[in-house]
C-alpha cells in the first residue's frame, strides 16, 4: 500500500507552477487594485449571471484566477499542489492544462445554471409586477423574498428605504399612483442589483476536478484528512462529492460557497476522463 506524499514546490511541474503563480499574482492584483485605485477587479472578472449588466463572457475564465480572501486561495493553491503534480506528470502539461481549463469553465457553466434554477421564480415575478402594475403580484414577490440590501449597498439602501414608504402606503391605499409608480421603477433597479449579486470566484471547480482525477487514477492512495486519518483517495472524492451534494441542495442562508460549481467541476472532469478513457488517450 502507497502513502501519497507531495513533492517540493522546485520540483513542480511547469503547469501547475504556474497557475500557483498566477494565481497568486491576481490575488495581489486584487488587494492592490482595491486599497490603491479603488477598482474592484472582482466585478470585472469575476463570473456573474448572464444577463447581468456586469457580466462579460470572458468572466468564464478570469473568474477562476480570483479569490475572496486569503483562506479561499490558501487552501485551493493548497489543493492544486498536493494534487495537480502528480497527474501533470503522468498527462503532461498539455493535458493537464486542458483538463484544468474545461474543468474549470464548466464549473461556471454548472453555478449558472443553478443561480439561473434560483433566480429565475423571482425575476419572473418582478417582471409580472412591472409589467402589470398591480399590487397583489409585488405582495407576491415579497412574501416569497428576502430583499438582499443593507447599509452597505450602496445607492440603493436608500431607493429600497424610499420603497418601503411607497409600499405601505399601497398597503393602505393600492390606487396610489404616484407610490405604485415608485415602487415599479425601484423593482426595476432591484432586478438588475439582484442579478449582478450572483457572483463566483475561485479555482475551487478545476481543483474539485483535478481532486475526482486523482481519486479515479489513484484510487487506493491513502489521503491523510486533518494529516491525522488515513482514507484512500476513491472514498475521499466519493465523500466529498455527497457533502458538496447535500450543502447544495440545503442552500443554507449565508452559506456563500459554490457548492455546485464544485460538482460542475467533478462532473465535467468524470465526462472528460471517460472521453479520453474511450479513445484510448488517458495514460
């Protein structure tokens, strides 16, 4: 039986040396940007909803070169050393560099179709507002929804805090003109907020992919969770694949991990290893 040890960072293969490098240097750029010129790289290239007046295809791939904090790039850089040498040696860097890439976008594509699974009931009902004009389709939205805006949302706290009074006084008088008015045009700047809202960053779908890669080419390599117990890659992967699952489908409030870019990077590196099994081209 094998024990699964990582090489030195000098021994890295070119690849994965370089998405450590890369990564890291956004992660800078992402601080410096912020403190010095005040621009949040995390709008620009981060994924968010298609749709979205921030979204730009390219956020398919700039996306998964940003991080939101120290911990988040730790342990994904973490990941991707532990697991990524080993297989870049046995692919290559060519395939390696693939497998990574389509992992990761495809990790994107999975989010948005969950955000847009999510979204979409609501964004409906804002249309059906906006286009109807009457009280009883917002009372539906806002009995169905938590409005995500605070202090700190900038100009629209204080357009939500006008819509507030708009819609109380519906509440008591629903042939308000001039507050049914009101509270059309803030829905309409709600549903571009609420879009632009949905947004990821991380590397965390390609390294999910390059970790279910390891589990399935190394599947009796012992992984050490917490460096203390011992569990063969084939369970760690399977394991983690069914909490990342359920996390997902829970939706706890406040959890703001992407739980099924995670199992869209999994599921698109299983489809991709099975392709290349099929044509001979693995190994």
């Amino acid at each position: 039986m094998s024990y699964y040890q990582p090489s030195r960072f000098q021994l890295l293969p070119p690849v994965v040396k370089n998405l450590l490098i890369i990564n890291i240097l956004f992660f800078l750029a992402t601080i410096t940007f912020e403190t010095t010129f005040r621009i949040d790289l995390t709008k620009i290239l981060g994924l968010h909803y298609p749709g979205a007046s921030d979204f730009k295809p390219y956020q398919f791939v700039t996306y998964m070169f940003m991080h939101g904090g120290f911990a988040h790039i730790f342990f994904n850089m973490f990941a991707l050393w532990m697991f990524g040498n080993r297989i870049e040696y046995v692919w290559g860097g060519k395939r390696f560099l693939t497998f990574y890439m389509i992992t990761g976008i495809g990790a994107g594509i999975s989010y948005i179709i969950w955000i847009h699974f999510l979204l979409s009931p609501e964004l409906r009902l804002i249309d059906q507002f906006v286009q109807s004009h009457n009280p009883g389709d917002l009372e539906q939205f806002i009995a169905s929804h938590v409005f995500k805006i605070s202090q700190y949302s900038g100009e629209i706290w204080s357009q939500f805090q006008v819509f507030e009074q708009n819609y109380r006084t519906l509440s008591v008088q629903p042939g308000n003109v001039q507050a049914l008015n009101g509270a059309v045009e803030f829905m309409q700047q709600y549903k571009e907020f609420l879009m632009n809202q949905s947004v990821v960053v991380g590397a965390s779908g390609a390294v999910f992919g390059i970790l279910l890669a390891f589990g399935m080419m190394f599947p009796n390599e012992l992984i050490f969770i917490y460096f203390f117990f011992p569990l063969r890659a084939k369970y760690f992967v399977i394991l983690y694949g069914i909490f990342e699952l359920v996390e997902g489908v829970m939706n706890r409030p406040g959890n703001n991990i992407a739980h099924f870019a995670h199992l869209g990077g999994m599921l698109f590196g299983y489809l991709l290893i099975v392709y290349w099994k099929k044509k001979g081209e693995l190994y």
